[in-house]
C-alpha cells in the first residue's frame, strides 16, 4: 500500500505540466471568486441575490485556494520528495 502510494507521489512530482495547470486553474478560480464578490457588494442593492452571489465568489474562492494549494504542493514538495527519494531505479 505504501509503494502504491510513494509511485503515485513520485509520478504526480514528475507531471509539471498538469501541476502548473492546477496551480493556474486555482489562481484564476479565486480571482473570479474575488471579483464575483466584490462585483455583488459594489454593484448590487442589499438583497437576496447579492448574498447568493457572495456566497458563490466564496465557494469559488475555496475551490480556487484549494486547487492552487495542491498544484503548489505538486510542483515544488513533491519535486523535493523526489530529489530526497534518490533510490537505484527510480531515476
């Protein structure tokens, strides 16, 4: 179970490209939850739709954080991982 999961993180470490994809996916996704936030606040009379709205900017900004947040951890701890994990035959 454990080599299962140590194969799983070192190949996750050697895909930078789907790596960058997270991190970016997740950074656009929390500039668009910010700015479905602030666009409700700024643009919308207080009612129902505008804490509908803020709620979906909130969502989105965890979603967002989330998703930067493993493409983070992907891109530079698991590169680490790898680097430290230098045993014959994985190279």
């Amino acid at each position: 179970m454990l080599t299962r999961i140590k194969q799983r993180l070192l190949s996750q470490a050697d895909n930078t490209q789907q790596n960058l994809k997270l991190l970016l996916g997740g950074f656009v996704s929390f500039l668009l939850g910010v700015a479905l936030v602030a666009g409700s606040d700024f643009l919308l009379p207080p009612s129902f739709l505008q804490e509908l709205l803020a709620l979906a900017g909130l969502i989105m900004m965890g979603g967002g954080l989330i998703l930067a947040a493993l493409g983070y951890i992907s891109l530079s701890l698991l590169r680490l991982f790898r680097f430290f994990n230098n045993e014959p035959g994985n190279d």
